[in-house]
DNA sequence: GTGAAAAATTAGGACCGCCTAATTACTGGA
DNA sequence: TCCAGTAATTAGGCGGTCCTAATTTTTCAC
C-alpha cells in the first residue's frame, strides 16, 4: 500500500544500515556484518538481527555467513539519505556559516528529520549543487549518482598540477588541517 | 553526572511530553493526564505510565489522581523545545519560502533532531527574532519568554484600529484563509 | 585434511514507548 | 450520603533495537 506512493516510513536505524550497507558494498559487492557492527558501532548480534529483518522487508539480500547486499529498494532509500546529507552539509555551509569539519555530525541527525519538500527547498536555494563541500556527488531526487573519477593525490607524479575533486577524509582535526592549508576542493595544487 | 552539563539528552518523546504539558499547565496550574492524551494523540495508560517516567526523572512533579506540573529542570526543557520550535519556523519562513500555515509539521520534526548551535546560528542568521511567524514569542537561550499580552480581536469594540499580535490558529487551511485576506502579525486592521 | 581462530548466528534478556482490558479513585447529582 | 459516570492507574502485551553469552559455520595455516 506503502509501496504505491514510494516508500514506507523507515526509522531512523534502518536508515543508517542502509546507508552505510551502501557505502560499503560497491559494484555489486557484499558487506560483512562485521564491517557494518564497526562502523555502526554496534554489537554483531545485533546487526545479525537487523539483517534478518531488513531482509524480511526486502530492502536487503542476504546468504547467511557470506554478506549483504541492498536491493534496489534499499539502494534507492540508501541514496535518498545521501543526497539528504549531502545537501543539508552544502546548505549548512553555504548559508550559515558552518566549516566542513563540522557539518558532519549535524547533518547526520537532520537527515531523518527533513523532509523530501525541506531538502529540495535547500538545494534550490543552492542552485542545485552536484557536489557537497567535501566534493562527494549529490545522488539526484531520481537516484541517480554521478560516479566521479579522480586520481589520489600521491599518484599524481611530481611537477604536474591538479584540481582538487574530493576530499574523503573524515576526521574533524584532519579536515581542519586540510583546510588551514587550502587543501579543499576546487583548489588547484602543483605536486612537488 | 549529566546534571553537571545542563541536562542529559532526552528523547523525541519526553522532549513532545514536556513541550504538551508546559502548554497545559499555565501558572502553576497542573496539566491532567487526559488532556496530555488528547495532545499527544495517545492514550491515557500510555501518559501514566510516561508521567511515572517523568517524575522519577524529576522532569516534573505529579500528585496521582490530581495533575502534573514541570519542575524547575522540566520547565527549561521545555522551553529550549519552544525556542527550537519558533526558530526553525521563522528560518523556513524568512529563509527557505516556507508559507506560516506549513511550517509547523517541519519544525515539528526538526526540533528534536537540530543542534543548540544550529539554532543560535539560525537565530542569529534572522537577527534574533522575538517571534515566530505567527507572533509568538520566542524564549530567549537562557530560557526566558516574554508574556505577552494583547486583545483577543473579538473583545475590540467597532470602530477601532488594532494592531494583530499573534494567530494562534493552527489548522493550515484557516491560517491560509487568515492570510489570504491580509491577517497576519503586524497588519492594522480595523474592526467593523 | 584438520583444528584453531575468526566470523556469524542463535538464545535469551532489557528498555522504551506504545497498546487494550481491567481495576481503582474521584466527583457531582439525587 | 451514596452511586453512577468519569478519570486515572495497574496489569499484561507487543514491536523495535539494543545487549551478552553460547553456539555454529567458515576460513586458513599447517
């Protein structure tokens, strides 16, 4: 019934299963349920668990002891929480004064929160962005993500100058860092 | 422990609790458990059992059979909830194009999830507001709100021009009705 | 190929926040 | 004053999400 307008609501757990189920099982690949338990922070059981039910609900694919993958479904919810986010850490930085360092964590509250209206009210009043200020794709309204194709800095040979696309660090103290030095995306660095 | 820091976090629900029961108990009156029920749209066990919660938390104060009033703690709760509240409806209303009659289903949801720094910059973003679109005050951070007092419009004798105050409608399509035809805080209307 | 380590699952429990049904307490009219 | 109606509470349950402990499955090194 649910399904015919889109999407039933998902709580905010699953919606952070889901999530970082995508962002660790690429190309068709299979996620650990230890992985997930580290990066969610969870005990294994409990994840053992969640997936049973996530499955149950379709959102998910599971062989027992092997991994997990999302259905189209979940991929579809998954990127829909990403373009949330992405979006929230551009207008949080664009419009009030937030550091990238610091829109992480707010964003990743929000997130459950806004709704579809709120979020495309703040991409609008970006311009609709396709990047975040980290530089990480937005996934469209449709699910679509741009796959976006760099080369880490350290295989840049030295002498040649790049753009900066994205930067995937994560710690607040590093992302600091990078940026008291101007290491941020759109900057242009010569490698020596 | 947490005492130490101000307040421990609470949860969507306790936080909607203290926010319906500061409401219904103006004055050192006392809120029933029915009326709470009616708020909440839940029913009347689950109040009493959350009010049991609630005063051994020391949120608030509950003579059984008789009422339930916040304390000194849960009072502050629940105005940093109401801060929260008519902030975020005055941004999405100055800021993202948000119409007064829709706004509050979204603040409704966002208030539980924004951070306290999120809202002061918020507030500071709109040159710390005193009131919410609807001419409601907005309790300062330090948890102080300002009574105010104006005439209800019915009470005006013919004849008079009055400034609107405040809309307490919250039904959307009336609010829309109420500002289709120009009646919102700040308008001069004259009373025939 | 086997056995120990690692990974995953099952078993069993707790807490939150909700519910309905049953009971108890209060209140106001006859 | 007493009793009926109303308000509130207690009893008992359920789903969601988490936990630890115990068990099972897989994997890998020898």
């Amino acid at each position: 019934m649910n399904a015919a307008i889109g999407h039933e609501p998902l709580t905010r757990s699953v919606e952070d299963y889901l999530k970082v189920i995508y962002s660790l099982s690429p190309e068709g690949r299979t996620a650990s349920t230890s992985d997930i338990a580290h990066r969610l922070e969870l005990s294994a059981p409990s994840v053992s668990g969640m997936i049973k039910r996530l499955s149950e609900q379709g959102l998910l694919e599971h062989i027992p002891y092997k991994g997990v993958q999302l259905t189209a479904e979940g991929r579809r919810a998954a990127l829909r929480m990403i373009r949330r986010h992405r979006i929230l850490e551009a207008y949080l930085v664009a419009r009030l004064g937030y550091t990238w360092d610091a829109v992480h964590e707010e964003a990743d509250r929000l997130e459950h929160a806004v709704s579809e209206g709120l979020i495309e009210r703040m991409a609008e009043a970006l311009g609709n962005p396709d990047a975040d200020p980290h530089g990480e794709p937005i996934p469209t309204a449709e699910g679509w993500i741009e796959e976006i194709e760099a080369t880490p800095l350290a295989e840049i040979p030295a002498g040649e100058t790049v753009e900066i696309r994205r930067v995937t660090a994560g710690d607040p103290d590093r992302l600091r860092y990078l940026a008291s030095i101007g290491l941020q995306p759109g900057a242009l660095v010569a490698v020596v």
